[in-house]
C-alpha cells in the first residue's frame, strides 16, 4: 500500500496548510477509556470543515489522503458544515510534520500535537508522572484553539486531580 501523505506535491502541501490553518482545527483530548491504565485514552485529531454544498472537495481530499473519516451534516438547517476527521495517531502526524512549517496560525497547536503523539502513542508502559505531562499539554493545545468549551468536556487539570488522588 503507498503511502499516499508522503507522495503530496509541494503545492498540494501548502495548499493543504493554509486550509487547515483558516477551516481545521488541530485538537487532542482526553476521553474514559476502562481499559487503559489511567482509566483514560488520548485522542488527537485534525478536522477540515466545509459547507455541506462543498461536500465533493472533502470526498476529493480523503481519497488523495488515503485517511479520514467523513463526518456529513444532515439534512436539517442546524447543520451546515461537513467535516473531514482524520485520527490514526500515526496519519495525524505524518500530516502535521509535513504540513507545519507552512502554518501561520496553528503551528503551536501542530508542535504540541506532535508532542503528544510521540510522547503518548510510542510509548508502551507510561508512567504516571508522564501522563500527567501529557494531560498539562493537552490543556495548552485546547487553549491555542478558538473553540469554544464544551459543558461536560475533560481537562487534563482534572484528570491530574483525580489520578493523584486514586494512584497516590
């Protein structure tokens, strides 16, 4: 299978940047995962938005990215924006390396998404302190990004908080 991020041309890779850059978002999060050792799994995603009547330009960049998952609005007037998702671990960054020295806006979330990843996903047995680190850094990335919060949504300041009481 060819790796089809690696065989992007120079153009397709700045081009890509700036789209990222004004309708992405580059996000990691913390989500309840019972079978991992925390008790929680990290997850970090890009997200290309468009208007649904651009729908076919999305459906174009998943099949040359050869990853993603595509997120449609339905047919309601609350929903007007598709969504291309793209969260292997390993694709998030191969995207995010190559695309980074082009960002103008999101090249601190970009370094901090990286971080995570190799920081997280490389790594077989985590310690406890590590994990931590990695949740402070989930925290900084949320805090680069213009989102609003979610009601409900898990900060790594509370993850801290409750693993030091469980596992101290």
């Amino acid at each position: 299978m060819t790796n089809k991020i690696q065989k992007l041309t120079d153009n397709e890779v700045v081009y890509l940047a700036g789209f990222l850059d004004g309708n992405g978002s580059i996000c990691a999060k913390l989500v309840k995962d019972k079978t991992s050792k925390y008790k929680y799994a990290i997850r970090v995603e890009i997200c290309f938005s468009l208007k649904k009547n651009r729908r076919f330009f999305l459906m174009q960049w998943q099949k040359k990215l050869g990853c993603g998952k595509l997120i449609l609005a339905k047919n309601s007037p609350e929903r007007t924006v598709d969504n291309l998702t793209i969260g292997e671990f390993n694709k998030v960054r191969e995207l995010l390396v190559k695309l980074k020295c082009h960002f103008q806006i999101k090249k601190g979330q970009a370094k901090l998404a990286i971080d995570i990843i190799e920081n997280y996903y490389r790594k077989k047995d985590i310690s406890l302190e590590q994990f931590c680190l990695i949740c402070k850094k989930i925290d900084k990335l949320t805090a680069l990004n213009d989102s609003e919060k979610k009601e409900g949504s898990i900060t790594g300041a509370s993850v801290i908080k409750e693993l030091r009481t469980n596992y101290s």
